[in-house]
C-alpha cells in the first residue's frame, strides 16, 4: 500500500511513523507513507496557500491551485483507489471504513488547515471525506495520522498474530471483552478461572458473553434492536 498525505505541517505527521507498528511496517515494505508540503506548489515567494473567503467572514481558506497541482502531479504517476480529505463533517471513521481503505492499494489524503479549503476541491477532486470524530482540530494531520494507524494495522504482516486485529473492538460490531495477564492473582484480585482452565470452547464461549454484556453496558447503541 501506498498513501500519499498532502499537509501544510509536515513537521506534524513525521514522528507517528517513526516508531513502534508504524515504523515496522515501513521497515517491512509493507506500506510506503510519502508526505507533501503544499507550499512545494506555490512559486510565489511567499508561499501561500490560503486567502480570504468570498463574501467575508473569519478564517482563511486553502486555495484550490496548490491543491490541483499537487494531486495531479501525483494522478499522473500512478492511479488512486481514493483522494481523501479530513474534514469535521465527514463520515465518521469506523473501524468497517478501516477495513474497507485496507483493501485499497494507492490513497491520498488531504490535510484541511485554517477553515477550510475552496468547496470546488472537495466537488472535483475528493473521493470520499472522513472525520474523526464531531469536534473540531486546528488541522487534519492528527486525524490523516488515526486514519493511517487504523489502517495500516490490518494490512497482512504488519501485526505479529494475524488474528489479533480480528478480534479488536467494533471489528463485529462488539466491544472486546476483557484481557488479563500474569500474575494470575495480585494484592488478592484474581483472573478469572475460566481463563486458566485450557478449556478452550468454554473461554471462547466466556469471552463473547462478556464482549455481549460490555457492549449492552457501554455501548447499547451498537447494538440491534433484536440483540438489545
């Protein structure tokens, strides 16, 4: 997989990729992450990017050249599955939207900065719009860095077991259940037997009734009308 991030900031999306999961699945070759400075795309000397809106109010907004010259010049490379903007009022990142960008090959995302960028990008260049969440950042490089988390993890090799990301919260529409680890007993709180009896239909059995209750309890909205 290859994702290409256009941003303002690049300085704000290099440090998630160079550590931990991220970092290993660079090192692998199992995702390439390319970052754009969108001022690369400005030949004035001041290299701007934004300006007034039409019709006034607050707030500077991204002007659509840069933006045109920066994804064509990217189009006319390679083809791409998606062009992505993060923006506050898109679709709502969920972990089946993870698991469908983690099936793509070529992505690009684009990072919103000030109020915004000209409508007429988001018309003729963007695929599909995602947020992280109903607040506002002061950008969208933390929520293009989620969204790369979120998918990346599910391309094949990067996790040691193959199995963990399948059994992560949301992936069945659930809350996982509960996890534990050594020592069996601490300061007189203990593990449940059940986990450490090798049965293992009966764990199983344990762990998606607590995954049930956990969700009825946290996150009933999860839930189907004919589960709740």
């Amino acid at each position: 997989m290859r994702i290409d991030i256009i941003t303002v900031v690049p300085e704000i999306l290099t440090s998630p990729f160079e550590a931990s999961i991220l970092k290993r699945a660079i090192e692998k070759g199992l995702v390439e992450i390319h970052l754009h400075n969108l001022r690369d795309y400005v030949t004035d000397n001041y290299k701007q990017v934004d300006d007034y809106q039409f019709g006034g109010g607050a707030g500077m907004v991204m002007m659509i050249e840069p933006i045109d010259k920066c994804i064509s010049a990217l189009k006319a490379e390679r083809d791409y599955d998606e062009v992505i903007y993060m923006t506050p009022d898109g679709e709502t990142l969920k972990q089946g939207v993870a698991n469908q960008l983690s099936l793509k090959e070529n992505l690009i995302i684009l990072c919103g900065h000030y109020k915004g960028v000209d409508q007429r990008v988001r018309e003729h260049f963007i695929t599909r719009e995602i947020s992280v969440g109903d607040y506002v950042l002061s950008g969208g490089e933390l929520g293009a860095a989620v969204l790369c988390d979120a998918v990346i993890r599910l391309l094949p090799g990067v996790l040691g077991n193959e199995t963990s990301a399948l059994t992560d919260s949301f992936q069945d529409n659930l809350l996982a259940p509960p996890i534990y680890t050594r020592p069996a007993e601490y300061k007189g709180w203990k593990v449940p037997e059940i986990l450490t009896s090798g049965n293992t239909p009966k764990i199983e059995e344990w762990r998606e009734e607590q995954a049930y209750n956990r969700t009825k309890e946290l996150r009933p909205d999860l839930l189907s009308e004919e589960e709740k």
